[in-house]
C-alpha cells in the first residue's frame, strides 16, 4: 500500500489517551494503557502521580505508586509513553532508592576556608545570599561573563535560564564535548541535521541494524532496548563492530572484532563495496545526494583487503557484511551510537557512518531513520535577556568552527590563571555532573578548580565533585519536585509531566526555586514573574491545548503532528546543507579547511606490555550516579577488569585475581577489582564499566569499590571539527600487589 503524507497523519492521528501508528509497538500498549488511566490506580490501596525517570537522560515517562501513608512502594513504566512502552529499565525501576538512599545531600553547606576540609551546615538565605555575593564580586572584578556553567539532565534548562537572564551564556555539558557532540557534527554535516535524543534510528522496523561500538543491552536506553528485540524477533541482521563480544555483538550476524581505532578504514571499505559491487541505492543518491562521483574516487582504493589490514578483520566479512546491509537496505541503518568520543577523529567517523546511510538510502525511509516530529511548548513570556560582552562562541569558534554548544573543555581551558584576563573563567556553577568522574585530564581540572574564586555544586549526592565546591545545595530527587515538561523529537510528539509524588525529604530543594531565589538576589527579578513552576507548566499546557490538571491524571500527551517522519514516495525534500542535498563531499567542511570527504588517520597502539583501555556500560547502573543506590548497589556492587586469558597468561594473572592498573603516564588506580578472564575481549584491549572506584567516604556503599577508569584517562585528542575530547588513547598495564601508598597518583 502507498502512503501519502496525508494518509499517514490518518493513522498516525492519535486520542489523548495513546498512539497508533501502524507497525509499531505503541498501538499494542495502548489498550494497556486506557485500562489504567484513572488516580486512584485499580489496585485500591495504591495511589499514583505522574513523573519521568531522572536515572539517566532517555526520560521515561512513569507512575509513581505510593501507600496510603504516602511512602512510595514503586515505579512503572508509563504505557502510554513512547520511551517507556510501559516498562522501565532497571535502573529506572530503582529510582526510588535515589529518594530513600540516607547518604543523601540534607543541608546547604558552606565551606568558609579552602585550606580545610570543613563544611557547615546552613540555611538556604545563608547559602544563597553567600552566592549571591560571591558572584557580585566575581562581576565587578571580572565581568558577569567570567563564570562558567556545567549541567546535565533536568537541572540544566533552570540555571542556564538563571545565567541568560544574568547576562551569561557560558553553559556547556559533558553530554557533549564528552559524548554526543561528534556524531552531532557528522551527521549534521551531511544531513543537515543533527541526531538527537532519542536517536532516530528506526529500529523496529529495519532488516538490519548496524552498531559501530554502541553496545546497547548494555547501554540500557530503555525504548531503544525494546525495539532492538522487536528487530531481532522480525530476524532482522544485527552486524556489530566491536573489539569485545558484547551483549549485542553475541546476537549478531556478524560481528567484527576490529582493532580498536580503526573503524574508519572499515567504513571507507564498506563504502567501496556498496558502490564498486553496485549495490547501493542508486535512485536515492541521484535524487538526493551531491558529491558521488567524489566519493566513488576518493574510496577506489578503499578495498576491503587494504581494510583487513589495518583492522585485522578477514576482507570476506568485510565484504559480506556490506552485502548484508545492502540486501536490507532501505530498511538498514548504521545506528549514529551516542558516546562518541573516542579518538579525536570522531566526527569524521561519524561522518562515514553518515555516508552509509545515504549509500543505503535510509535516511526518511522506513527502517533506516525516521525524522521525528515535537509538540513545541511556548516560553512564558519574560522580558529579553540581556545581551553579553562575550561568550563560549568567541572562546571557541576560531578553533573548532563546528562546535554546536560550549564545550566542557574549552571553558576548563579558560578557568586556567594563564588564560587572557578578558576571558578567564572566576567562577564556576555545576549543577547535576560530578565533573571530575567526567571530564578527562584531571591535573588541568584541579589548576583550573585552584583559579576559581567560587565553586558551586548543585546536586543530590554527596559525591566527589561536592568536596571540591565552596558551596553545596542540596537539590530534591525527581520524585520531589516539579521540572520543565519532557517535549523533544520522536516518532511521535508527546509531552510528559513531572511532578513530585512525595513531598522534600531533609532540606531539599528543587533547581527551579534555587535558581528563581538566586536570581532575585541578583536583581533579575522581573525574569521571575510566576509564584512557582507549576504556574509556568499550567500556562504552557494551555496554550498547547491541555492544563496541569489534564496532565496530572495522564502523564503524557500525544499530540498530532502534520509531518510524515519518512520521506515520501517521490517526494522533493530540501536537506539543510548548503547544496539543499545530502552532502557525501561536504562543502562546509571544504569551506572551513577540513577533509570535505572522510580519511583514515593511524592511531597509536600500546607499548609491550600496555593494553587498550576499554570501558562502557553495565546494565544496572548509570555513569558513576547510582553505584550507592540501595537497590542498584545490590545488582552490582563493583566493577571487574575484562582481560584476554592468553594476555592473562603472560601476566600470571588468574580468574579472580586481585589488580590494580597504572597508565602510560604513571596513573596508578586509586583502588584495586577483581580480574575477569573471558574470550570476549581482544589480547590487546581490558575492558571495564565506568562509573566505579568512588573516593568519597560520604558515599557509604560505593566508597572504595571498583576501579575508576576516568583518572586513567590522561591522554586526550581533541576532535579538530567540534572540539570532543576523544579518550581512547590511553592504555594500561597491571599491577599485582598492592602499589606504595606514593605511588598511588590518581
Ligand atoms: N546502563 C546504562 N546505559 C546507558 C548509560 C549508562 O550510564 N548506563 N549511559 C547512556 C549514555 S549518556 C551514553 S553516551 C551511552 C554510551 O553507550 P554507547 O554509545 O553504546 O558507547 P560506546 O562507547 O559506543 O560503546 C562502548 C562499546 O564500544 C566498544 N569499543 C571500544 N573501542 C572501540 C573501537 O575502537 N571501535 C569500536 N567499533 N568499538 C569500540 C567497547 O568495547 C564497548 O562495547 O549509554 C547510554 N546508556
Ligand atoms: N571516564 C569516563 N568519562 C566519561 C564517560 C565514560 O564512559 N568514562 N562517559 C561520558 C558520557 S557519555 C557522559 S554523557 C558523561 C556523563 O557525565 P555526568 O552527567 O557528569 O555523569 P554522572 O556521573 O551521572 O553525574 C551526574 C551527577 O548528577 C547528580 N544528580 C543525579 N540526579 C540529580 C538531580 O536530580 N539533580 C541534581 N542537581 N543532581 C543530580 C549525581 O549525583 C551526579 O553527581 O560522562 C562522560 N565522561
Ligand atoms: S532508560 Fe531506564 S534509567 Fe533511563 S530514563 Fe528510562 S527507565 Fe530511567
Ligand atoms: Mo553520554
């Protein structure tokens, strides 16, 4: 059956109550989903409130239950959510141990003197009026635009709200310069549009699916998860490159053990395949795409035997494995992965993968990548920010003309006291990172913490970055307190509620009200003109149609949306690039001096002796957040180091054996995990999950376990295109007995 735009919007058009889109997996929770529409749930003695889950960034809309004394009893996914698909994962589902986990932040604390380690508990008048001062002192010495901003998740949009209305647009996130930003760049050069969140690979309906390190089953993104295993249950090809035999990678087709750092010269041989073989999407190209007969020179000698070796995979997988695709194709896709900083070359590997995707034609077709649709939420209206002298932008552009947002390491580079005055960076306000678990090159981190007149860390733990802050403020959890609404992009535009279920335990409070009574003590008052959040989130939802009210019974709201999210049969579609097509030869890149077409650059392998220094994820736990949650602390309570038992045999290390790890440039670990010997991981490469090896005595569960990988990660290539810190560059060796405490330099 042909579909045309309209017909599409037809079965797409939604009730407020759930989603039918034909194909997917939301028409079936649907059903689901109106059975338990009503407060109080079915269940009697239950009662639930709407939120979504703050465990990690994919968002999943949820209900909280709670008894009738008001203690929450549990967490589930909302059905009518399409990031949730009525189910959480498990960190999701032990959210609330975030809410009853007693290590939790209880106070405001002031640290008067930097020499000790002393902090006092005070009022929020006190700590806010000690910022407020503070940061007036930073302005008249300095300039407003000498402080920084470091956020990640919900707490972001509050204070960079806080610092446009101060005349500061210094915000950046790790979820950038240390993740996401490559592929941003990559695919943005040749689509003309960047990737997003929740990645719109169109899983469930693809014939092949294609993960370029991207180990999801590990990485527990939770929707993602669902409609992998609805592709694998429709038989579709999983092919995963990898130096590990990952959850994903032992479900595959084909999974290619590559050398690690070389995906790119894989990418220019699958690219030679797809066109010298002649099975690429021809049609697709010639109506699309600009710079084919540049691509097909620049890959004629791309083969897979030159491929083989520098990757050391065998040329016949390689070739087959591009055959695959392209039998699948246009419902194949390379999924864009997510943390991509890897190397420093990064965004022209996400550049190739880009081009795969053209070659393949999936982009706007079923199965390959979807373009998603939202339901724009309006701002309040508030007078106009002010306008400031400088920002990340005249920091950042003349070197990496590609950045799309501040960048962590750049506005790090400007807080060192050797950095011009105009713009070194006085003070610095981190609300929801623990920066230094996150940010590669500690030793930098430290000078630039030393050159701060004011450190402030907003957050809900008491973790290693609060020990290093003037001030802490002790946020709610997110079953505490109202957020903005959840839009962004997806198959379908849906919005979801946050709300608190219970009310603050301790003294606790949530970003919007820290930031709305800062921002009165620094005179932006008139930028505050609502009573509280929920007055903003009532005015937005009736101006799209719905009321705070609405929402607190539902959770999520579908709204309809006018665009198909495949390209039509035929239809004419300007991209957002220069030439209006998909950019195989990209001109912007040509224009800034950068390679228009992708190259493989040599990476360096270790020394005798060294290893890779591999690390990912763990399905029970997010980044180094949860490892002291009670119930995902039970899960897994620790991390272990994946070594190659031929590698271990030289060492004499055996299954289970204590070690320790020291980097090229010395780094010892702070502590010492068990050894894992499995055939899953290459000779050269260990592997490990990051997030482990907290130093933070206050946290009692994680203190002391683990190993964390981050201040092993002392060797950073920065990408030359958007400025990400690529942290792959760096090995280890092992050490068997416990090292002399000096020489301990983590
Ligand atoms: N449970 C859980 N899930 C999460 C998160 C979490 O904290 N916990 N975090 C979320 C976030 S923000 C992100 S960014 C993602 C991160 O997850 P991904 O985007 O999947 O991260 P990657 O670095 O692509 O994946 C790690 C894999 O890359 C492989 N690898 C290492 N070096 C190479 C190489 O040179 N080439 C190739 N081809 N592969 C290599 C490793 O062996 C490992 O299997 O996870 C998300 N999901
Ligand atoms: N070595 C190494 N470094 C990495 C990575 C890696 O794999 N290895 N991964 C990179 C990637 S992909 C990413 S996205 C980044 C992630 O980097 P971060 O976002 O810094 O990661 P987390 O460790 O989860 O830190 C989140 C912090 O927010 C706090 N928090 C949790 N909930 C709330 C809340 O509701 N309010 C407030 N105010 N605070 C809250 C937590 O207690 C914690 O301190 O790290 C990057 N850096
Ligand atoms: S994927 Fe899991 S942790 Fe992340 S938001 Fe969804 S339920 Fe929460
Ligand atoms: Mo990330």
């Amino acid at each position: 059956m042909k579909t045309t735009r309209r017909q599409f919007i037809k079965i797409a058009g939604m009730g407020t109550a759930g989603v039918a889109v034909a194909g997917s997996v939301l028409g079936s929770v649907q059903k689901a989903a109106e059975r338990s529409i009503s407060t109080p749930s079915s269940d009697s003695e239950l009662f639930r409130t709407p939120t979504y889950c703050e465990v990690c960034f994919w968002k999943c809309a949820a209900w909280v239950y709670k008894d009738k004394e008001g203690n929450i009893q549990k967490l589930i996914g909302n059905a009518t959510d399409q990031h949730a698909r009525g189910k959480l994962c498990p960190r999701g589902t032990g959210g609330l141990g975030m809410y009853y986990d007693n290590d939790r932040l209880k106070k405001p604390l002031i640290r008067r003197n930097r020499e000790d380690d002393h902090y006092e508990e005070v009022s929020w008048e006190v700590a806010l009026d000690f910022i407020a001062k503070k940061m007036k002192g930073i302005k008249k010495d300095w300039g407003k635009e000498n402080m920084a901003v470091f956020v990640h998740g919900s707490p972001a949009k509050h204070f960079e709200y806080l610092f446009k209305a101060y005349g500061n647009e210094n915000h950046s996130e790790p979820a950038y310069a240390q993740c996401a930003g490559p592929r941003e760049a990559g695919f943005f050069a040749t689509f003309g549009s960047g990737v997003g969140s929740p990645e719109p690979a169109d899983m469930q309906n693809s014939k092949c699916i294609i993960f370029i390190g991207n180990h999801v089953g590990e990485n527990m993104h939770n929707s993602y998860v669902q409609e992998l295993s609805l592709a694998i249950d429709n038989d579709a090809d999983i092919i995963v490159v990898d130096p590990r035999l990952s959850t994903v990678a032992a479900k595959a087709t084909h999974w290619l053990p590559i050398k690690p750092g070389t995906d790119i010269a894989l990418l220019l041989a699958w690219m030679h395949v797809l066109i010298y073989d002649n099975i690429y999407d021809k049609e697709y190209i010639d109506k699309y795409a600009f710079g084919f007969e540049e691509l097909k020179a620049h890959v004629a000698n791309y083969t897979p035997e030159w491929a083989s070796g520098i990757t050391t995979i065998d040329p016949e997988l390689i070739r087959k494995s591009a055959h695959t695709m392209a039998a699948a194709a246009p419902a194949a896709v390379i999924h864009p992965g997510r943390h991509t900083t890897w190397y420093g070359d990064d965004t022209q590997r996400e550049r190739s993968m880009a081009i795969i995707n053209a070659l393949l034609g999936a982009f706007g077709r079923k199965g390959g990548m979807y373009m998603g649709v939202k339901q724009k939420l309006p701002n309040y209206p508030v007078p106009e920010f002010p306008e400031p002298k400088w920002t990340w932008k005249d920091i950042t552009l003349d070197k990496y003309k590609n950045a799309a947002v501040g960048l962590t390491n750049v506005l790090i580079d400007a807080s060192l006291p050797e950095y011009p005055k105009e713009h070194q960076i006085k003070g610095w306000f981190i609300a929801g990172t623990s920066f230094i678990n996150t940010i590669p090159d500690r030793k930098k981190m430290f000078k630039a913490m030393d050159n701060q007149e004011l450190i402030v860390v907003v957050d809900t733990m008491p973790m290693e970055m609060t020990g290093y802050a003037d001030v802490v403020l002790p946020e709610s959890t997110y079953l505490e307190r109202y957020d903005y609404a959840r839009g962004g992009k997806n198959r379908v535009a849906q919005v979801a509620l946050r709300m608190p279920a219970v009310e603050a335990k301790y003294d606790t409070k949530p970003s919007w009200w820290i930031a709305k009574e800062l921002g009165n003590r620094l005179g932006l008052k008139k930028y505050y003109p609502w009573k509280d959040l929920e007055e903003v989130l009532d005015w937005q939802f009736q101006k799209i149609g719905t009321s705070l009210e609405e929402m607190k019974r539902i959770g999520v709201k579908t709204f309809e949306s006018d665009e198909s999210i495949y390209l039509l049969p035929g239809e004419d579609f300007e991209f957002n690039t220069n030439t209006g097509k998909i950019e195989l030869y990209s001109t912007d890149f040509a224009e800034k001096g950068y390679d228009p077409l992708p190259k493989f650059t040599r990476h360096e392998s270790p020394d005798p002796g060294f290893y890779h220094l591999v690390y990912g994820r763990a399905p029970m736990h997010t980044f180094g957040r949860t490892q002291n949650n009670p119930y995902l602390y039970e899960l897994r309570k620790t991390n272990d180091v994946w070594i190659n038992p031929r590698t271990a045999k030289l060492w004499g290390i055996e299954n289970g054996m204590e070690i320790w790890l020291k980097n090229q440039d010395g780094i010892v670990s702070e502590f010492s995990t068990k050894a894992r010997l499995t055939e899953r991981i290459r000779p050269d490469s260990i592997y490990m999950v990051h997030g482990f090896g907290h130093t933070s005595k206050k946290l009692t569960r994680a203190y002391g376990k683990g190993i964390n990988d981050l201040p092993l990660i002392t060797k950073v290539k920065i990408d030359p295109i958007m400025g990400g810190t690529g942290m792959r560059n760096n090995f280890v060796t092992f050490l068997l007995e416990k090292p002399k405490k000096e020489e301990v330099k983590s």
